[in-house]
C-alpha cells in the first residue's frame, strides 16, 4: 500500500461548477467558495478514516463514515456503507488550494 499526498489530509468541498469534464474539483473547506449552499464534501484523515458529508433534506450536513486506501500513490479507494462510499479515484492533483480527482471505473 502506498501513500497518498499529504496534502490530501483536510475536509475538501465539491465545487460542481468548476468540474472539467470528468475531473471532479474540490476546494478547501475553509475557502469562500466552498460556501455555496448544498453542497458535499469529503474528508480524507492520515489514519485511513473517511467522511462524506451529504446534505439531507433540511439542508443539514449528513456525515458517513468509511476507510480509504490507496493501493499506488495517486489512487484512493473508499469503502463503507454500499450506497454512499464503494468510490475509486485517480487524484489528478492536489495542493493546499484544490483537489482534483477522476473518477475509476472498478
């Protein structure tokens, strides 16, 4: 197992509108533009712990609980509840000001 950037380490927003094709973009979530209403967010923890957090209905964040891994450098592998975690990505870059990620087909 590898280890992924340490930058990756931080609650990280999804900010739909700024997606480029299949690179799914997230910005920190301390960031102004992470501020939009409804929008999810991952966290990715250095113990291997991973928090999805969805809007409910009320517009309440909804956090769930899985594990990552990351079997080579730029690739992570979520699992947990089936439904809402079971994700594969290709980190396509990631620095202290975004994240951007693909999508792997598994």
């Amino acid at each position: 197992m590898s280890e992924p950037p340490e930058d990756l380490f931080r609650r990280w927003v999804h900010i739909e509108e700024e997606d480029e094709g299949d690179v799914r973009v997230y910005r920190p979530f301390e960031d102004p533009a992470a501020l939009g209403r409804g929008r999810d967010s991952i966290e990715f923890r250095p113990d291997g712990a991973v928090i999805l957090y969805e809007f409910s209905a009320t517009d309440a964040p909804v956090a769930v609980e899985g594990r990552w891994r990351s079997p080579q450098r730029h690739e992570i592998i979520t699992s947990g509840p089936s439904g809402v975690f079971d994700l594969s990505y290709s980190i396509v870059a990631v620095d202290a000001r975004s994240l951007r990620m693909r999508p792997l087909d598994r």
